[in-house]
C-alpha cells in the first residue's frame, strides 16, 4: 500500500485528525498517542499478521477484529493472563498472532 494511503488510515482509522483540545499540548500528545498506536499497529501486521487473513487489513479493521474483542484479563504479581471465549471466531489467529510476537521479542 502507498504512504499516502497508510497516512490517511491512520487519520481516519485511529483518529489521528481529532485536535479539538483547548491547548496545543493536548493537542500535540493526541497526535503523538496517534502516532504511536499506528506504529503498533504497522508492526503487528507486519510480524504478527503475516499471511493470515489480516496481512493486508487497515488499522481499523485489526482495530476491529483483534484489539475489540470481550476477554477476561487476570493481573498477577508475575503475569498477566488474557482469556478468551471458545466461541471467538478468530482465537486460532489470535494465538498465531501472540506466538509470533513472543518470538520476535526474544
């Protein structure tokens, strides 16, 4: 996909182009908060994602399909467990996604 259509999807699709603060300040750290969520979500599609279904989807769908789902989160001194439905249609992905993620981290 071109720069220009990665630009915009982060306007659109993490709305990036909502500075209705009162300060600039604000309005500078929206942008940066943004920002960053758009390089997240670039390098979870590029290693996370690679050949799934989600290879080629926008910002806002993998917004949509991965990071909006109902889960149970249990926060422990040591770990942080992440537990989803058995119904949840794309879990096989998800745990893909996670696998990956870990080993490039390492």
């Amino acid at each position: 996909m071109r720069k220009e259509n990665r630009i915009k999807e982060c306007q659109f699709d993490l709305y990036a182009d909502r500075t209705s603060a009162y300060t600039m300040r604000a309005n500078q750290l929206r942008l940066w908060f943004a920002s960053f969520a758009c390089v997240l979500l670039c390098a979870l599609r590029r290693i996370g994602l690679a050949n799934t279904t989600l290879a080629e989807a926008t910002c806002g769908t993998i917004r949509l399909k991965r990071l909006k789902i109902g889960a149970l989160i249990g926060i422990s001194v040591r770990r942080i467990k992440i537990a989803v439905a058995s119904a949840c249609p794309q879990a096989q992905e998800f745990a893909v996604a996670h696998a990956r993620i870990c080993a490039a981290a390492r």
